[in-house]
C-alpha cells in the first residue's frame, strides 16, 4: 500500500441521518446484549432468503453500526479510521470494534459464508451512525424491523418494554411519536409483554399472527393457558377474537357476581358465516327442520320484495341514463349533418338537453328540418321506452347521401 493510496477520514460527524459509509471485516461488528430478532438458521428465511441471496448476489444493503458507549456514558469513538483500496472491494475501513444497530442476519450469513471457505466475504459493507447510547439504539432496531413481516410482535413488544425501563421517565405517548408508531398500537403491544413466558415465547417465535398475540394479551392473565395459546396459533382472527370477548365477558361477569364460579355464561351473539345462512335459504328441508320462517330468511339475504324492487329501480335507472346518453349523442350528430353547431360548453353532457338539440333542427332554415326533428323525437321515444329503432334513423337534411352499409 503507497502514501496516495491511505487516507484519514473523520468520525465524528457521523450521525444516525447522515452515515458514514465504509467496508470493514466482519469480525470487528459485534453484538451487544439481546438483539430485536433472533437469527434461526434452520429456518427457511434465513437459508434462502438471507444466506442464499448473499452468497449468490452479494450483500445489497448495509449492515448499521455504531461506537460503544463507556460504564459512564461517555462514547467511546474513534476519531478517524484509513481507508484502503483493494481491487475487489473498493473501500476497505479497519479501526476498533464496533456495535451493531442494525443486520444481524446479514452479519451471521457473511460468518457462515467464511467458514464455509468462500474468503471474499470476509469483509461487509455498513453504514456507521456515530455514538449511540443504549436506547438509541434500541429505538433504531425497532424503527429498522417493525415493518418487516419476519419482525414478530412478541420482539416489537420485548424491545419497547426494554425502552420505557431504561427510560422510566418516558410516557407511551413520548415512546411511540420517537417510533413513529400509533400510541394504542403500542399500547397493544406492551401487553404481550405481561403474558406467561410460553405464550410470550409462541408470540415472539412468530408461531401467534399479530391480531391474535394482541388480542390475547387482552385476557386477563390467570386466564391465559396453552389451550389458549394453540386457538391463537391456529384460529383465524376473525373467530379467535370473538372467543376472547366471550372468555373476557365471562370473567366479568364472575368478577361483579352475576356468575359464580364454574358456572355456564352464555356467549355474546354473533352472526352465523354468509354462506350457512344461504344454505338454510336454499335448503327447505333444513328450514322446515329449524322453524325458520322463509321471509325472514329472504329479507337477511336481500331476496325479499323491497330489496328486490329497489334492485330494479336502480338497474332501470342506470339503463334510462345510459339511453339518455345515446339519444344526446345522436342527435347531436344529426344536428351537426343540418348545419347547426355548438359551443363546447353545450357538446358537454350537463350542456344543451335533447330537447333544446331537437328544437336547434326544427327551427333550422334547411330543408327537411322539420321532418328530421321529428324523426329525431320518434327515435329518442323509442330508445328511452327500451323498443329502440330499426333501420336508419338519423335524420339528415334533403339531398344528403345515404348512409354506409354495415
């Protein structure tokens, strides 16, 4: 390496909003404490999607990184770091260790790249950020993954709570704004971290969709069992949180006395699925066998008079304007073949009525006008009572040539 080929480069301007950008060997990134989401390497995620497509394609995005911060809160920050060039990377940055932010998946991929003897992964590119104190950066992890469908709820929720302990000061409100999140989602959230530790743990293995791990975490704790924690992996949300208002119904009503323990408390209503109560409409026998009275059936599937008759008013409505707007070009056509013309304002479909274009062509000074408005007036009779017209009906002014055949 010559003199013109290092250079020295400062640090410390470097900011979460304008990174400094750099490669470096990827063992000088290390984990600090707990990270937001735990790299499974049987999964097919990471097997694929990660390790697959960098090994294939090469890292696309940069890792984030950031400098450690001391026991005393003082950062700990190089202050310039050299810059090499090699041929096949470009950039290479070495200096001390440094914190991951942000690509822990990224980084393990690259480790198991170079155990597997593939040596050009030895370095990674990143992006560093400057000093980050502990929730910062626990912050920027959530902000990073809480859009991510592999970022499950259980550690968007273990993150947070990590957040508000560090900072016992901060409300929900001050919390959520700095995740640009909305405060009752997160307030949502935070209560999956009250659950048991085998749900907590089902909610943050990704095994509980996110509607369901949320509305779990509304059932009152001493409630809260593996049978619930299987409904909630395998029930669709719609079913799942129908059942947890029932089960939480229940728990008041034995709560103000109104049910003892052990005792049966009837499930809130709920609408049976459309397609079992087209069934019992469709199936006599099964109505019969049911008491179900056959009009009440038609008025909840929108079969009954009323429903049907407003149906056909709005589909002769909408036959009336579209034959409104056939008559109007017409006969604005067949005006047009008598000499008569139009501003643009009249041509537009709240301009001139086919009235007043008919009144245009009778009191025209061509000949056959007046025979024309009257061909015009049949037609448009004819179109808007739905017999329609055969043959030519335009009318056009005495001499004219006949029209094209079809």
């Amino acid at each position: 390496m010559t003199e013109a080929q290092t250079e020295v480069v400062d640090l410390s301007t470097a900011t979460e909003k304008n990174p400094i950008p750099m490669v470096i060997p990827v063992t000088l990134v290390k984990q600090h404490g707990k990270t937001l989401r735990k790299v499974n390497k049987d999964s097919d995620d990471y097997k694929v999607q990660v390790l697959g497509s960098i090994r294939d394609e090469g890292q696309r995005q940069p890792i984030s990184l950031a400098s450690f911060m001391d026991e005393d809160g003082n950062p700990v920050q190089p202050t310039g770091y050299i810059i090499a060039e090699r041929p096949h990377k470009g950039k290479i940055s070495t200096f001390d260790e440094v914190l991951l932010v942000d690509g822990g998946h990224r980084v393990e991929a690259h480790l198991d790249l170079i155990a597997e003897g593939l040596a050009e992964f030895a370095y990674i590119r990143a992006e560093y950020c400057g000093v980050m104190s502990q929730e910062d950066r626990l912050i920027a992890q959530v902000q990073f993954n809480k859009n991510r469908v592999e970022t499950t709820p259980g550690e968007i929720a273990e993150q947070c709570g990590k957040i508000l302990m560090t900072n016992p000061g901060w409300t929900q409100e001050q919390l959520a704004k700095k995740l640009h999140m909305n405060k009752g989602t997160l307030s949502q959230l935070l209560k999956i971290n009250r659950l048991p530790d085998f749900a907590r743990e089902a909610c943050s293995n990704g095994d509980i969709n996110a509607a369901n791990a949320i509305k779990l975490a509304q059932l009152p704790t001493d409630l809260v069992d593996t049978d619930w924690v299987d409904k909630a992996k395998t029930t669709t949300c719609t079913e799942f949180a129908q059942e947890i208002d029932d089960a939480k119904k229940a728990a008041r009503a034995r709560n103000t006395g109104d049910a003892k323990p052990g005792e049966f408390v009837p499930p809130s209503p709920k609408v049976r699925k459309a397609k079992d109560i087209i069934e019992l409409y469709e199936d006599g026998e099964k109505r019969e066998e049911l008491g179900l009275d056959f009009e009440t059936l038609k008025y909840i599937v929108q079969q009954d008079d009323d429903t049907m008759a407003a149906a056909r008013a709005k589909h002769e409505e909408k036959l009336a304007s579209k034959a409104k707007g056939q008559a109007r070009a017409h006969c604005l056509r067949s005006a047009k073949g008598f000499g008569i013309e139009f501003t643009p304002e009249e041509e537009k479909a709240s301009g001139l009525s086919v009235e007043d274009i008919i009144a245009r062509v009778a009191d025209s000074d061509r000949p056959g006008a007046a025979e024309g408005a009257q061909s015009l007036t049949k037609y448009v009779a004819g179109l808007m009572s739905g017999e329609g017209m055969s043959g030519d009906s335009t009318a056009k002014p005495e001499g004219s040539a006949p029209s094209k055949a079809r």
